[in-house]
C-alpha cells in the first residue's frame, strides 16, 4: 500500500509569492496547501503535516491587526520555517527582540553563511539572496542560533537550538534567490524528513479511488468546454467511474475553427464517454443580434448558458446528482475559503455561468488542490492529446468578446480565418508554448485600403499574443518581425473584408489580455 501523501502547511500572511511558495514544494515532491493563518490549531494538527512554512508579508509585528497565528503552531513538534516576516514573527513569539530596521532593504544583497549544516546545508559561503524587510531580528543569543548575516542585516538565517524553528529574511522562493530551492530542499528533506512521494500518477491514483467511493453509483455530468480544466475533469472521471459520466458541450456558435470537431474527436474516441453536443447557436446569436456593450453580451451569454444546460441535465435521469467542474487551487484562495470551515464561493464552470440552486446539484471537483501546471502534468498522465493539455485560455464567451461591437455571422467567419491563420503560423513556427495566449481581435472599425487597382474601405484586425505565469500580470510577446509580417499579409490577402492588421503592444496591467 503507498504511503500516505506527505504534506507541509503554508501560513499565509498576506505575501505575494505565497503561491510561489505552494508551487517551489510541490516542485520538490511535496504536497503543499495554503492556509489561513488564523485557522485553529486543533484543524492545523488534524491535517497530519509535516511541516509548516510562515510566509511573508507586508505588514510589521507591530503593527494593530497584523496578522497572527496561534504561538502554539510553535509547539506542534513539527519543524516551522518563517520566511521574511513568518521569521519575525516566530522569533517575536519565541520571545527574541524585533525592531525597526535602520533602512529598510529591498533587493539583491550578499548573504554570508556562518553555519553551513542543516538549513544552510550545500550553499556557497557567499551568495546571492532576494531581501524584502523593514524590520528585523535583533538580540539573536542564547537559544537563537544565527546561521547567515547580509551587509545590512546581522540576524538574516537562524535556527532555534532548541525547538524545530528557523528563519530567513530573504525570499528563498523566488528565482533572483539562486540557491533558495536547495534551502527549502534542506528544510523539507533534512528537517521535515519528507520523502518526495508527491507525484501526479499517485495524485491520480488517490483521487480515482476517492471519486469511486464519493459518488457510489450516482451519475456526473460535467460541463465540457475543451479548454484544458475541463478535459482533464472529464478524463479523470472518465477514467473513474466510466459509464457513470455524461459531458454536456455546447456550441453557442461563438467557437473558434475545429472547436467543436476537436472535442467530439477527442471525448468520443479515446475516452469514449458519453458526450451530448447541443448546438444552440442559433439561440445565443439570436440574443447576441443588436448588441455592443460588453457587458450586456456576457449577461445574455450567461443567461442562455444556463437555459440550455438546465434543459440537457433534465434529460440525463434522475441519478444525476453530481456537477463536477475544473476548480483549480488558486480558484480557492481566491474565493476566500479556508481551512477553517469557511464556505467557499465557489467558480462555476465558464460554460455553466452560475447555475440555478433549484438543480440540486452536489460539486465534485477533483482538481481544486492542483496548479495550472499540475493540471498539464495530470492531463498528460491521463493521455490527453497535446493540442488539449497545452491548448491557450479561451474565454467562456467566446469570440464575443472578441468581436468588438455588433455581432453577425459574417463579422465572426473573418475572425474565425483570421484567427486560424494566426493560430497556424504561430504553431509551425514552434511559439504556441512559448506564448501564453494568442488570438486575433475584430475591430468596428473601417479603413482605407488599396488592394491592386482598387480603392478598398475594409475592416481592421488586431493581433494579441502575451505572456504570464499567472495571468494576473502579462507582458505582450516580442514575436519575430518576419513572423508577424508573414501573418498580416496571409490575413489581408487570404480574408475577404481584412485590408489592415495591427500588433497589440500593451502590457497587462494597465490593459487587460482580453479586449473586452
């Protein structure tokens, strides 16, 4: 029988690269889950951790109503490590004095090791660390161990001598850190003892077997869009309960070329599930006719989404009483829920818009302790083929809100060729996944062209590519000029209406990666 999955807790206190944190152990071969510093301590040790990492985070020890955990996380018997303010804040409750620094740090600064056992085990002497403070730990003596001092900060690593503690006061997480990875490597391995047995074939093989024994002989059905969350759901409870999964796609006319081909292909054929495709097209564009704000699109589009999902699961029988979706881990966090029992608002499938109370409906969500990454690696584990698992975001709206202002049939068949063309360089010049997200946008706008002899007076198409890891922030792609160039001219001569072609440049913030 496997062992059980080893996990280590993450405190988060308000810290940027808390999720980096999450992602760095699990990289590592270790379950990760990030935690409400507030959760309470009986729920902490009932996970059965096996460690706990404090974060950092703006706020000072000092401060009214920064946040605490309960001084107790400090006496579970399992090692803690802080890091930033987690390490001024375990070292305030152990006792040790924390002050203001005389200027705060931010940045690259020399860390010169002093011990190099333990936390500090295989760093160079002197290296490069990431520093991020404006207070700091002042009289380390006695039980309070000092492992590594910067130019600034005397008290920068400690280990406590006589309980599982340590600190720093760098950012081991982050990659301008270049030997952080083998100081949490030190603290997972060496003081924690994991054995790395987070590995996504055992995910899928835990997950399997609890899906089995949570839905007994009910019937799933889960919303299926294509996109990468929702196949890898539908792959992994195909591969669970079989028969017993019904996948609802619908096709709202709003679909990218192949869209609708490529899902029936793909669910039909390997996994041979039982797929139901309801063509509503007419319906959505039939209450998209008219219609430019943005807003008002997406509403109409949410509003159709739910008739015609309420209408098929109606169909499928009495016994289905699960909806499974393609929550991922930063939905989570993101929704608020917690440890701690607090209900979570939960993310709807994009395709699903918020469904009514009045379906009964129980969630099923097999994906909501993995990553983005993670979920590729799971996808790839279950044999999806690579144009799923490494398939581009595409909005649940669809080209509508890609379409900018009216939208018909014809305004959406030259997006639908733009795209592609798009889409086709892009791959046969091997940049689809060194992108995060390319598509074309159609403009209402007309300009002046002059196409051989001919005055023209056609519409302009914009092109966006980018790049993120998170895509909360995003940068516009540097793509090859002669790339680019090869596009707008296949696209201007090769699609009737197109006579200009526009690179988007805009980063995101201030603009956003959609157009609308």
């Amino acid at each position: 029988m496997k062992n059980a999955t080893e996990t280590v807790l993450i405190l988060d206190f308000g810290s940027q690269f808390a999720q980096l944190i999450a992602r760095r152990v699990r990289e590592l071969g270790v379950h990760s889950l990030l935690v409400a510093p507030g959760t309470p301590i009986e729920v902490l040790r009932g996970l059965g951790a096996k460690g706990i990492i404090m974060s950092g985070g703006p706020a000072s020890v000092f401060e009214e109503g920064a946040p605490r955990c309960d001084p107790a996380v400090l006496e579970m018997g399992i090692p803690v490590l802080g890091i930033c303010y987690g390490m001024q804040l375990g070292c305030h409750m152990l006792g040790f004095e924390v002050s203001p620094a005389d200027s705060r740090e931010y940045g690259r600064a020399h860390l010169d090791i002093h011990d190099s056992h333990g936390l500090m085990h295989g760093i160079p002497p002197r290296t490069t660390v990431w520093m991020s403070h404006g207070d700091q730990v002042r009289d380390a003596h006695g039980d309070l161990a000092v492992l590594a001092s910067t130019d600034t900060c005397a008290v920068a690593a400690v280990a406590h001598r006589s309980k599982p503690f340590f600190g720093v006061q760098f950012h081991p997480e982050v990659t301008h850190t270049p030997h952080g990875i083998d100081v949490l490597r030190n603290f997972l391995y060496g003081e924690c003892h994991c054995t790395g047995n987070w590995r996504m074939a055992d995910f899928l093989e835990r997950e399997t077997a609890r899906i089995r024994a949570e839905v007994g002989s009910d019937r799933v059905i889960c919303g299926l869009s294509g996109g990468v969350d929702s196949s890898v759901v539908a792959a992994l409870l195909s591969r669970a309960i079989g028969s017993q999964l019904t996948c609802i796609f619908v096709d709202n006319g709003l679909l990218r070329t192949g869209e609708r081909d490529l899902v029936e292909s793909t669910f039909r054929g390997a996994f041979d599930v039982d797929l139901r495709v309801i063509d509503a097209s007419a319906e959505f564009l039939a209450d998209l006719e008219g219609i430019t704000d943005p807003q008002e699109k997406r509403r109409r589009i949410g509003h159709r989404f739910i008739n015609v999902f309420q209408a098929a699961a109606k169909d499928i029988g009495a016994n289905a009483r699960w909806l499974a979706q393609g929550t991922l881990y930063p939905d989570v966090i993101e929704s608020g829920a917690s440890l701690a029992g607090t209900a979570a608002n939960i993310k709807l499938h994009h395709n699903v818009g918020g469904l009514p109370a009045e379906l009964g409906f129980q969630l099923i969500e097999p994906l909501r302790d993995l990553f983005k990454d993670e979920v590729r690696r799971l996808g790839e584990v279950l044999a999806l083929p690579p144009q799923i698992v490494w398939r581009h975001p595409f909005p649940g709206p669809g080209l509508a809100v890609r379409v900018i202002g009216e939208i018909t049939p014809e305004r959406l068949a030259i997006l639908r060729d733009c795209d592609e063309i798009f889409l086709e360089e892009i791959v046969s010049e091997d940049l689809y996944r060194v992108t995060s997200q390319v598509f074309a946008v159609l403009l209402p706008v007309k300009t002046v062209g002059v196409m051989g002899d001919g005055r023209t007076y056609d519409s302009v198409v914009a092109l966006r590519a980018v790049t993120t890891e998170d895509f909360m922030t995003a940068d516009w792609a540097r793509l090859p000029w002669d790339v680019l160039a090869r596009i707008s001219n296949r696209i201007i001569n090769e699609v009737k209406g197109v006579n200009r072609v526009v690179y988007d440049i805009s980063s995101k913030p201030p603009a956003t990666i959609e157009w609308e």
